[in-house]
C-alpha cells in the first residue's frame, strides 16, 4: 500500500517539471491539447503562488519535441530549464542535483511522455526512498491505452498518481491561510468552475463579500487564464 | 493487500457524507446529474434504514458550491452540517470529532469532488489506522478521467473502493434479518430492479407472497424515490 | 429534406405513448432504465400540462413485456390503454381511431423498443400525410447501435427525430404564456436544471421573485419528480 | 425521403444474405463475432419461417475469405450459393437473375463486408428501381467507423437501413397469424428476450396458456438457438 | 440535398449568438466547458476580424441560465443583447428584426442548447426561405446522444451544419487577401495548431518570413486566447 | 501483491457459480446478455469437462431474480442449487460447507451481480485463507463503472481477476493431456475462435488430422454451443 | 437521395488528393496517424495501379503544414503538387483547371482537414454538376466530433461519403479483370487481410494456386506496405 | 509494491516474444491488427538495436493460429522459434532452457493473446524470483475487456506492465550512447513521431545536423518501417 507520510504542503515537496515542449503536445493525443495546456499551467501556477520549487528540463529541444511551452517559460524567467542528453531526469547529474538541492522528499512530477518524461524519474526516485506523486492530466501519452498502461505501471510502483487540482487543493489546507489560491486558480483554469464563479458573482446576493473573499475584489469577472 | 478486518455491519460503521452540494451537483461531470442524485439518496437512505450515524460536511455554502442538496438535508434533520474552513474535512477539528464520538472504526464516505472531499479525508483516516470504504458512484468528479485516477490513487492506499448497493448489500446480511431494506432500496434506487420488481409483481404467481415479503404490502407498485 | 410546416402548439398535436411496458424497461438497454424512465415521465407530463391529448398502446402486457409503467399510467387515468394483436400500433383499427378521432395531424410518438414500436406507426402515418416527431429519448432499443440505425432510418423516412426537452420548449413557445411548464419540468426531470434552480434558489438575490414566477411560491426547493 | 411504398411482407420480399463466409466472419470487427453469427442466423431463420426466398451468394470462398457459415448452408439446403467472380454481387449474371426470377421488387440485403458485398448491390439495385432494406447488424464492417461512413452512405442514397429484429417484427404483422414467430426468433436469437421469457415462464401464474400461444409448449426452457 | 447556392463570405452573412450564458455553460455537458469557451471565442473573434455582424440574445439571465459570458460580451460592446420572453429566438419581434435589419440571407447560429436555442430559430428561418448554418461546437446539449438527435434533425431540416474552424475558413477564401484572420485564430483557439505554431517558429528556417505573413511580428510566440 | 501459490489443475480447485438466474441477466447490462450465457456455458463446461467440482447457489428464485439459468442447471443435474437467506454466500452454512467439503483451497468464483454475489464470497474467503479467483467475464454487473469499481476492489483484496478463457487455459496445462478440450471449448465458446477454425477445416490441407488431433473427427463443421 | 448515376470506373474519375502534408498529420486526432497513413497511401496505390489521373495539391507548405508526406509524393513523381494561396481548391484556377483538364465527371477527394479541404472542394464541385465522392478513412479532422459534422453536412449536401477500400473494390469490378488489384492492395494496407492472407498462405492446400492467381507467386508472404 | 531492482539495461533482460502467429493476429481484436503489427516490429527491431537476445515460441502453428508473423520471423533468423504441447510456456522445458541460458533475470514479455500467453510465463517466471515486464501493446486479448482484466491481474501479481516505447526509452538510457535508437525506431513505429521528424526535416533550420545525430543522412525521409 501506498500511504503517504504527511499532507503535501508548500514547504515539503518540489515540481519537476519535465519536457513541456510543443512538439510533443502537438501529437500527444492522450488528452485534447488545450486542455492539456491549460492543466500544465494551472499545475505551474499552483507553484508559483505558493512559493514552491520548480526544476525543468528538456529533451532535445532543437529537434522536433520543439522549445519549451512558451507561456510555462515565462511564469518562471528565475528557472534554468535544464537540457539534458539522458531519456531519463534521473540519470542526469545535473537535474538530480537541481531536486537535491531542493532538500525536499516530496516530488510533483509532470512530463510528456508520461511513459517515459514523468514515470522513469518517479520510479528512480521511489528506489532512492522518495515520496513521488505523478500528475497525470498535467502529462500526456501517445494514446489512451498507453496513458493507462502507465498509471498502471506507477501506482504499482509505489508512486501516488494525483491530478492537478487535487495537488492545488492538498496544499491548499486551510482556506483561511492561502485558500483565495484554490478559488482564483479554479476559476482561471477549471471551465466549469469559471462557469460557476461568473454565474454566482452574477447573480448571488453576496457576491461583493465573496468576490473580496478569494482576492477577486477589483476585476469580476474571472477571466480563463490561459 | 486491502482486506477489511470484518464485514460492514450497522453497529461498526459511521457514514461520512461530505460536500453533496448543489452547485457542485451541477458541473462535476463524470457521471449524470441524476444517477448521482439518485446513488447519494439510496446511499443516505441505507443508513437511515438501518441506524448508522451519519456526519455531513460542507465547503463554502454560500458560495458557488452552493447548498447541501434539499432532500438529502431533509432526510437528517437531527444531523449538524459542519461547514469547514479546510478543505480536508479530517484537518477539520469539529468535523474530525464528530467522527471520533461515534466511537466507530469503519468510515464510509461519499464526497463532491471524489478527488478531493472523498478522497482527502479517507488518506487522512487510514493514516490514523481506520478502515476507509470510498462510495465511488454516490462522489463524482469534474471528469471521468480524474474519476480514473483517483479511484487507483484511494486503492493503492488502502481504501476501499465500493459502492452504494454493494454498501447496502453488506449490511444486509441475512436478509431474513434486515433483508427488505435492500429489497425496498434497490427497489426505490436502482431503475432496472424497480422495472423488474413491477414487472414480477404485475405477472408473478405468487407477487402477494413477495410484497409482503419487503414490506410493500399496502402500495403496489414501488415508485423511484427521487 | 424534412421541414415542418409549423411549430408544434397545444393545439396542433397528439402524444402517441406506445408500449412503455415494465418487462420492456428491465433490458432495453441503450440507455440507463432510471434516465429513461424520468424521460418517459417528463415527456408526459408535458402532455398533462397543456391539455395534449394521449393515446396509449400495449404489447402482450401479460406476457414477458409486463404492463406498462404504473406511474406512467397514473399520470392519465382517464385514457384507455389500446391492446393490440399487430406488431405495428397503426394496423390496429382501435389504435388508429384514437388518433384519429383527435383531428390532429401532427404525431409525437414514442415507443418501446424504438425500432418497432415507435418507428413502424411514425412510417405508416408518414405515409397517410401525418406530420411525425419521434422522442429518441423517451424510447429506447435493445442496443445503441440498433438505436442509431433506427434513428437513420426514421430520419431518412422524413420523421422528426427529437427529445423530450425540445419538444416540451417547442410547445411553450411564450414563456409569459405558459413558460412555468418548462421551468418547472426542466427542474423536476433534468437533472442538471434541478441543481442549478436549487442552487440559484439557495444563493440569488431575487429567489424569491424567480420562485414566484415559475409558480413554485409554496414549497421550495423543487424535488426531482420521478 | 426514403418513404417505403408498403410494409415488408412475406410476400413482397426476397432476402439477399451474401458473402456469410468464415473468413471474414474472423476478422470483420466492427460487432462482436458472436453476436455477428447470431443476428445472421435470426435473420435467416426469419426467412425460413415465412417462407420468403433467399439468393446467397460468395466471393472467393476457396481463398482467406473462406467457406459460408455452415449453420447458414444448412438451413437452406435447396438454396445454390452462387460463386462470383464479380465483387459487386449486382455486376454477376446469375446473382442477379436469381433476385429477378423471384419477381419481388423488395430486396432485404445483408453481407460481409457492408461498405462492399451489402451496400454495392443494394445502390445498383436502387438504380433499377427495386426497394431495398440493409440490415445493418446481419452485417459487419473492418471497424466501428467505415460501418458508419457505410450506413450513411446508404442512407443517402435511398436504402433503408434496418436490423434482423426490425425485419422479422415488420413481417410479423399481426401476431394472430403469424406472430409465434416473433415470440419465438427474439426468444432464440435476442439474449434479452430469452432471459426475459425464462424468467417469465419460470414466475408467472399464466405461464402455461403464454407458453403454448407461442407454440412451445412442449420443452421449456427456451434455448438460445446459435 | 441541401447545397448552398454560394460561399460564405464577410458579406452575405451574420451571426446569431444566442444564450451563451454561463450559467448554461456549467452544466451542458457534451463538450467540455473549457472547449467550448474557447470554441464561442473563436467563433465571435471570426465575426469580429472580419466585420460581419452579429445578434446576441439571452433567456432568463437572471435567473439559473445567468448573464451572458462576460469575455463574449467584451467583444461586442456595441451589441445591444437582446432578452427575451419567448424560447424561440424566432418568435420574438426585436430579435428577429435585429437580424432582418442586416438585409443578409445567410444566417451561421450558435446557441446554448443546441436543441432548443440554435435549432428552433435555423428551423423557423429556413422556412422563410434563409440558409441557416448551425455551428454545432459553438453550441453545447445536455448530454451527447441529445447533440446526436439534435445534428439529425438540423441536417434533415436543411439546415447546414458546421464547425466554427469551417466556418473561418470558409470565410478566409483567398488566403492572400485575409489569409491572416485564419493563421492568428487557428492559432489562439486550436491547441494544436498553436503548439505546431509556436513549434514551428522555434525550430523553422523560415520563421521570421512566416511570422510577418500572418501579422505576428511582434511578439512570438502566440499565446492561447481565452 | 497477488502471486498464486502454484497453477489451476483440476484437482486443486473448486468452481462457485452463484445466482446465475435468469432474471439478474435480463437486466444486469455491464456485458451484452447473450455474451454474458455464452461465457457462463463456456467456464461451466470447463468444469464438466475436467471433472472439478461445482458448487451453486441462488438467490430470491421465485421472485424478480427468477430461476437459475435453465441450460446452466442441465449440465449439472446432480448439484443441488443452494437456495439462502444471506446476501453473502459465505455466511450461509450449507453453502460454506459444500465447499468445504470439496477440500480445496482454490476458489474459482463467479455471481451475479459481481460486486455482490461474487466479490462478496471471494473477500470473506481470503479472510480466512483461501487463494480466490474470480471470473470477471461470467460475472455482471449493474453498469460498467460498477464493475470497474469491483474489479479495483477485488485486486486490492487480494482476489486474483481472471477470465473463463484464461481459467480454461490454464487448467489445460500439457496440450497433449487435456488440450483437446481447450480446443473444443473456445471453438464452441469464443465467437472469433470457431469463425477460425472453421475456416481452417474449411480449407487446410492437413483438416483431417487436425480434426483428429482435436477429436472432432466426426461432424464437422464446429457450432457456437449456446 | 443521393444516387450516382454508374459506378465508379477506372476511366470515369479522378482523385484529387489535397493537402496530405506531415504537419497536418501530425496533429490531426481524429484517427490513429499510422493508419491515416496507411490509408492514403491504400487510397493512392489504388489510382496507381488503375491509372487514374491524380491532382495534389499543398496549403502552406513552408510553414507548420509542413511538405506532402514523402512517400506519397514518391508514388506519383510525374504529378506536379499545385500549391495555393486558397483555402478552397476549388477556388484556385490552377488547381481546377488540372481537374477539368482530365475531362471527368466524378470526383473521389481526399484531404487534410476534412472539413475543409476535402469538404470545401466537394461542396464547390456539386453545384457545378460533378459527381463527388469524399474518402472519409484517408482524411483526418481535428477531433472525432468535428469528423462525425463534416460527414453530416457532407452527405446532405450530396456528396458520398465513402472509404479507399470501398473506392478500391468499386473500381475492382470483374475480379478476373483486376481483381488481383483487390487482393494484393487489400493485403498490403488492411491489417486484418493481410494477417488473413498469411495465415492461409501458410496453411492452405492450394497455396500455390492460389498465389498465382492473385499475382503474387514470387515472394511471399507479403508485407504490409507502408 | 512492484518496485524493480534496477533499470532495464541491454545486458540485464531478454525478450520472450511468444505466439506472435498470423492467425491469432486476425482475430485479437482488442487492438488494431495493422497497429499491434507494428508495436510487434517495433519491439523486435529494438532487441535487434541493442544486441538484447528474444526466445520466441509458437502454439499450434499448423492449425488455426498460423505460422510466425513473417516480418517476425524474418528479423531473427537465427532464433529457433520453439514450438510447444504446453500452454504456458514456462511449464515447456524446451522454451524454460532457453531462457535460462541467457542468464538474464529481467524478462520482457509480449504475446498473443495476453491473458494466457504472456500472462501465464509471466506469473511462473515471477514465482520463481526473475523481475518480469510485460509489454501490453506488442500483446491483444480477444476484447478489451479481457486485455483489462489481464493488466490488472498482471499488476497485482508483481509483473511490470510497460509498453514497446516505454521499453525501448529504458534501454536507451544516456542518448548519446545509443540514443540513435530510440530516434530511428520511433520515426519508424509510431506514426506522430514519423510525421513530427519529417516535417521538422522539411522546415527546420538545423535539419542536416539532426538528421546526422540520429543516424539517417543518406536518406531523408523517414519511411515507416512496416
């Protein structure tokens, strides 16, 4: 069985984001690509609004996988994104010491392939006694059946196979705290809760208190933020 | 391996049913809105039938999420609705205790979203040592792959997953016993055995026999009871 | 091409519900029995709600198709349900009479299985100059493939394939008229539209008015009405 | 529109089964292979009980397209299967003399493969002003998509797409005469309506006079008859 | 057959958007919301980059259907929304005089629900003699079989229906002349043809004369644009 | 993990086949019904076959269940049927103990509905040290995500999930022993397989021996045995 | 009803094959991208071998459309690809005249995006009067629902919609003619025949015979032909 | 937990490829019969690469499961191809022997159909302490219900479920060494990657030094390798 020892929280874990890159999401077709977009950066700004650490990295970025996704670069100008000539995260010297660093056992890995980009350093990882959690609508496979195959794979493994909401709200603990996080990045990058939102702010008799509640005071409504 | 010490009876179990909101009803997609409806009464009619506690949560009522759902509500009018500042209702004291004071060491629980409300608190739980049955068809999720994913996430770590007439049928037991609760449930709850439980009394030899058998004897025929 | 010649108004139409038999509704099965049973009865009350004539058919009811759905008939206990020896309701002289004493010559038929018992009198009274509608979702086949067969066919043929809910809009035209039917079975049958009401109801500045106008001043919130 | 001038009878109709061959039975997969073997056999059996005329034919049997179905060939014992070197079955002389000696302008067609052996017939026939009806789950496709570009196809061009249930209800007319054989085909060849009768016979207070109405008084329980 | 008797051009049509409101937007489910923002964005951008006029109208916005998509409305401020009591769009005089005073008989329509709020107005109006084009993923049904019952009877009916990517590019005609609306939509609201986009730009030889050919000088690379 | 002790052999094993009743398949739909008789004939004749013994129960027979499937009940007119009062097949005596007294500790169960009849037996064995293997394939369930969620649970339970082929195949061990009823019962059984051999006998030149090899000697061709 | 005046024959059509180009295909989801290709390249064999007149045309070859597929090109490297600054082929002189050019009526069009570059030049060329058929299985969408649109709109408009086997067996005619076109095509791109055509090479007792009279009595077995 | 001891290297595994037989392939339908083909090839030409020794085995070639797949055979005609009377190869001392001699402790393990071919040797194998990987898509199951069935009990057991790209990632490790491998199968085997790396030969700039890192500077474009 696959317990975990704590709650994740922003303190204990590190994103290991990992091969992003826009030729894979032209042809991963495991999820529709906008939706896969917009998972990948709801995923990055659930890091970027509770200070967690992010490591990046690429494979072959100057063939066809293509650059990074533009707009993931951007939410982090401070990331070095690290190319690396190994299939595996794990086996690269530099992006293991990028997670070392870190000193964090917690790790938030996303990647295109699943398969390959987010399963190999999550297993190798769990070897060296890690606690992985794989997000897997922030990744993408070839096809479904390969997207299943891999979750499979991983939960076999020990690794905890979690999604990017779910991982926005574990760390979300107490909405009192940094709750206005998982209300502003639902609103943004959950259609139906965007959905929700605008027709609540539109139509509820509180929508004042509630919109200065999740830190939404000056611009109603909530824009989709992709 | 996930083996439950002992089966489900009414005397060890504590129902936790938590977030069934309207507003969440809405938009969480993984299922239709009225088969949900539907498993959530059967499921809270289970233990109303045969006396289990019951604890219910909500999160942000007054919110987008919007109200416990009427009906459900209505069947437990002697039942406090914690409304919690954390999104993990096990971080939540009050609701925690409420649990605890049952004195009981089996939870079953249903919650809007699977992935989080669900899913967070039965993690939390099992931490603790308690066994956790996750009512999979009485939660829901913004979309089935989600739903995919957390149900292998709760496996892994060693909740049970189950659902709600495979619930009802384990508390059953003899149904010399308490059987014509699951006669009366399925037959108000799950649309195939009403049509067949009508459908047998309407042509049956001995239908007086059996109506009289799950306690129908004055009403035939056996409404859904939405 | 298949263009009607005028809306569907009260006045102009008759429901033909045909063989909505219990045993029938047990393993149809190319949709849910409890979706299809709520579709079955919003669709008739559509009928109860504005004075539109029913006429209803049975097959073998004391053979494995069993009588028809109880609730269905308590909803019209003044109309004679026609049992028939033909395969086809419309080679049955009764059965044909009924609809015609009616005077109309738009048809909204429904049927169990779709295939037959809809499809076979929508063809016939195509051929005798009836305008026809079939309600795909207040019918249903022993398969889904058999289901998109026979809605090619039926489309083919020149009959007006629809669902329950376009049919109830489409006769309530004004809704300053007789708009409070729609609003009140989207609420009691869709189950999506129950969810939202309530949860408008529960946090809208101006429920009550809403309440009011859809004519549910007395008792909210509004149950789902299966 | 596709308006048939009249219902099919036992009378106006000839059944064209052509290319029922092993073979391609193996590795058609657009419908599970059974249920395949078992529609064809139900359609087939309609014409038998009816005594309307079949014309099958082959294609390159002695080849990977292999031998007729042998439960076919032994329900026509008269009938010569009619080997072509021509793939449109229409194109072959004596395939299609064999339809016109028959003098019936109502052609019900089914074949493996339907974008091919069913629907090329079943268009040049059209052209010559015949009727023609393809049963469209006597038949079967390389996959689920090329079998629904094949039924619009066919419907486009004036075909009417049906299935082997459809067919023997609307030869079925009136029950009173020739309806045992309606009760019997769906008790033999439809999973449902075996289950459903079983269950009946088994339960039912009038089970003996329902048994006997249809002509199977003597051995109950009704078998599957693939 | 239903043929078009010319192209769509930015001068012989106009656009019926009618109730896209985000309460609806929560829980039609047979697309998934977050696409079908963005497919109502790209097709309101269409109308917007090439000055084709457009008529907006809503159903009960301040009741559960709520206000109309904010980012939509955005978009045409100078459009007057028209509210109205009437479920048919067609049946209410200021929607459609609104549509008449653009003197253009090619009418593309969106709506939320397809069945009811875009199909009810193309049927009404391909009565009186307009071509209705029906953007079928710019509009959304409670669920997929509704949509599929729906996209028949439109086709049937004469209705063309479309897609909002056809309808761009069935607008874009010569490429050389307003080629650029095609490359920067496809762009902003297709995910993949961002990602082969921004793939492209980073990788391609000729990128820079690429860039400048549809009016992206400035700023690489092309963000999504919800 | 789940890892056997040793392999199925037909002295170390016991079949369960409970509530196969004719009712329960008219309305079970996670499986189509015919497919579901067929695969329940295919694993009983393994047993008959290989001389292992059956145990068989049901439940509520003479009410909407209904009779234990007729051609079921043929092929082993010498087991009694254990009719019981309890929902779980293990908490009733006389079931418990005909198994017991077989004096095999490999399970091989099969029920319907599986989250019941079957899961319910193969978890209460595991307790108490049985190895279990339940037959996904002869079993049903309400609808498909049920019977996901059951086979989620089962595995995590420690049930080996399994199939009425695979059971067959590996109780066929040497081919040379007992092959031939592998042979036998897939051609009778597994649509694909007798299309196969069919055609094989059709036109190999070694048919004879071959048809020898599997002692078919004497009637080809091989019908599905329903 | 859309019924074309003859068949398809080698000397009455031309293909016009649009826009297969390697960015398009890497992104275009609406079937597995290996047996699009698979099936254009089955598609342009057919002409090949059959020598019909081809017409290629490229959009935007340069940018992220990308070059024809490589192997495509290669089979025709007498056929100048007309690249275009129109959307519609139909609409570029150039591309047009090199259809008319080949004086024949009927049109079999294939291309990347269905619903544009196939459809667009499909509807263009039905009102000028020529017969078109459209090859949905060697065209590509991005999305199965945009897919399931165009063919709608297309069948309504009167094109046929078809598939490159059905096209390969209309042209095939009299198999002693050019049949053996069928087989050895049918063996080189269907995955099913192919395997077929092995298997019973390798087992038949006239192998030889048979491979002599499909052409292909040099080297066998064949290869599947990508 | 299935955690492996270490990652699969050249010199630490072999491939056991079993009943990859022409026959079986025909009727396996829980995958495309051209797509398994490839993944097959795929998966043995990544053994060729990298120098990894494959044992290969048949059932009953010379009856209806046909003779080794060609392509197959003809990669590895040094490999003796061990035709057994087991069923499950491990219980073959013949195919056991082979294995062993390799001395490898890691077998990666694909076969048709998985549920009994693959999955039995890989359960013995996993009993006796070798580390097992089963290849999910170089294997079929007669439906996909079976091949889930199979990957959940194969997880449970302790085998690792993968694919040919994930284990084809794996074994190339640092791409620098031998990473040339997984750039030319991929552009071979999987049709997205094909595409993708021939329209970046096309347009991109540093084409010519890509084409050299992979190997491929004779001969652009990069055919698939079927």
């Amino acid at each position: 069985m696959t317990l975990p020892t704590s709650e994740l929280t922003p303190d204990n874990c590190v994103f290991l984001m990992i091969d992003h890159q826009v030729g894979l999401m032209q042809f991963l077709s495991s999820i529709d690509p906008m939706l896969l977009k917009n998972n990948i950066l709801g995923h990055a700004k659930t890091a970027k609004a509770m200070n967690i650490p992010v490591v990046m990295g690429t494979s072959w970025p100057q063939g066809p996988n293509g650059p990074t996704m533009p707009e993931l670069k951007a939410l982090f100008p401070e990331v070095d994104v690290i190319d690396r000539p190994f299939v595996n995260f794990w086996n690269d010297e530099a992006s293991r010491e990028a997670v070392r660093a870190t000193g964090r056992k917690k790790l938030v890995i996303s990647g295109l392939a699943t398969e390959v980009c987010a399963a190999f350093p999550a297993i190798a990882a769990l070897r060296e006694g890690y606690e992985t959690y794989v997000v897997m609508d922030a990744s993408a496979d070839f096809n479904p059946f390969i997207q299943q195959v891999t979750m499979t794979r991983l939960a076999a493994a020990g690794a905890i196979v979690t999604t990017w909401v779910s991982v926005l709200a574990e760390l979300s603990a107490n909405t009192q705290v940094n709750g206005q996080h998982i209300g502003r990045l639902l609103s943004e990058h959950m259609g139906q809760y965007q959905a929700a939102m605008n027709n609540f702010l539109g139509t509820a008799a509180n929508a004042t208190e509630v919109r200065e509640g999740v830190g939404l005071t000056g611009n109603p409504p909530i824009p989709m933020a992709l």
